[in-house]
C-alpha cells in the first residue's frame, strides 16, 4: 500500500500505524536541500528513506514514481513524503513510463558498472555470471554474515539484487566491505578489485533493468554473456600494485575505457 503525507519525523513511530517500522516498509521524501541529488539510509530507527532534491535532482518526477510502480509491484508498504500537487507533478510527467520498462531513457548512462573484490571477480568468471547476495550466501560463496548496506539500513531483499552505478560509488563499497565499516574518503588506500563495465542498453532491452527510485538494479542473475563489455584490474590498468585509492582506481579505469570503446568504435 502507498501513503501520502506531508511531513515526516525520522523515529522509529510509523506515522501510519503510529506503531514501530517494521522491515516491510519503505519512504521516499521530496526534499529542497541543496546538499545533495539524492540519498538514503536509516536514521534515528526510521524506516529506510530514500531523499530526492527537488532543485538539484534532474527528473526527480521519474524517481518519484519509479519508486511507486517498484513498491507497488512488489507488495511494498510504502510512504511519500510530499505535497498532493507535488504528487500530481510527477505522475503527470512520468506519463505511461514503467519503473521495469525494456528501454534506456534519454537521461540513462548507456553503461553500468557493477565493482567487486579481485576474489569475487574470479567467482564470477567461473559462474559466468554476477548473482546477488543472496543466491551468494545460499550457494555458501561468500562467508561475511550480512552485506555492507546492512550498515545503512539497507532491507534484507536489497541483497536479491545486483546494483550498478557510476562513478567512484563501486570502489567506495568494496572498500568499505574491507574494512567492515562504511568508508567515505575516495583517497583511502585499500586493495582494488575488479571494475566490470556492462551494456545498459542492451539488459534494458532484455527486461532485466529495475528502477526503485534510487538505484538501477538487476534482480539475482546477470549472465556475463552478452551485457560485459569490459574489465578493469589493477594489472590491466598498468598500475603499480594492487593497492590504490577509489579516486585513482575509478579514474584510470575509466579513461581506459574510454580509449577501449574509441578502438572499438572507430
């Protein structure tokens, strides 16, 4: 079910049920910060939120009701935290699009990347796919008690997905999931994996993209072949050793991609 409200309070008193979240819930609030796009996270014992900045997220609209068709596709409780006009704002904008649909949007990046430790990059060629979390832990391919994300509150179907992004994000999570503990600064020295650059276009067009608000995800598998354009590790890359930053890791690789696809694409 979605509910509308205006205002929220970030405690662990659902203002619906004026009782305490429990893990089947999910807010979006519409935000004016001019802090940030987009987050989102946990707090005070609050239900996961995911925040969208009004003046500085582009099409906040489209994030708005993706969210709305993913939590109602998937039987999600869910609160927006917004005006009744803002509401009619972005369901007017979003139009027939689906939070599921098998196209990529004008403002989509035509290519995701999926980062992961040197270890897991090598489980992943064996399967010949990525899996999520879950199909990991089940198949007993990973040891770690829970994932990163738990340390933001991610809810525990977070892990039957594989995210993607851009970006430095996927070096920031694999070192953080080194260390134990959420690792902001993209200059922290840490071991590099594997940054694995996949065809949006193409797994959009296959049906496999879903858009839940805040991140672009494949739901537990994801065949290497066809999607993987390309990979980057530390060695591929020229670098001196194993260990870098995000920052420099993320960097290189990407203007080594860029001079790949140039080849590629003469």
């Amino acid at each position: 079910m979605i509910y509308r409200i205006s205002d929220l309070t970030e405690n662990n008193i659902n203002p619906v049920t004026s009782r305490k979240y429990d893990s089947s819930w999910l807010i979006l609030a519409l935000t004016d910060s001019k802090d940030y796009q987009q987050m989102c996270g946990s707090h005070n014992g609050c239900a996961y939120t995911i925040k969208i900045s009004r003046p500085n997220k582009d099409n906040w609209e489209m994030a708005v009701c993706d969210f709305i068709g993913f939590c109602g596709a998937n039987n999600k409780n869910a609160i927006l935290v917004m005006s009744e006009t803002d509401l009619e704002i972005a369901r007017k904008h979003y139009g027939s699009h689906q939070y599921n649909e098998a196209f990529l949007r004008e403002n989509e990046p035509p290519v995701l990347v999926h980062s992961t430790s040197l270890d897991s990059f090598r489980q992943i060629g064996r399967d010949g796919m990525l899996k999520s979390w879950n199909i990991l832990k089940k198949e007993k391919n990973i040891t770690e008690n829970q994932p990163i994300g738990k340390l933001l509150g991610d809810p525990a179907d977070f892990s039957d997905y594989i995210m993607f992004g851009s970006g430095i994000t996927g070096e920031i999570i694999v070192n953080s999931k080194q260390q134990g503990k959420i690792i902001m600064d993209e200059n922290a020295e840490y071991l590099t994996g594997a940054r694995l650059y996949f065809d949006a276009k193409k797994m959009a067009g296959d049906g496999l993209l879903i858009r839940d608000g805040c991140h672009i995800k494949v739901k537990d598998t994801l065949p290497l072949n066809p999607y993987l354009i390309w990979a980057a590790t530390w060695d591929t890359l020229g670098l001196a050793g194993r260990i870098s930053t995000p920052r420099i890791f993320a960097t290189e690789a990407e203007k080594q991609f860029k001079i790949f696809m140039e080849a590629a694409n003469p």
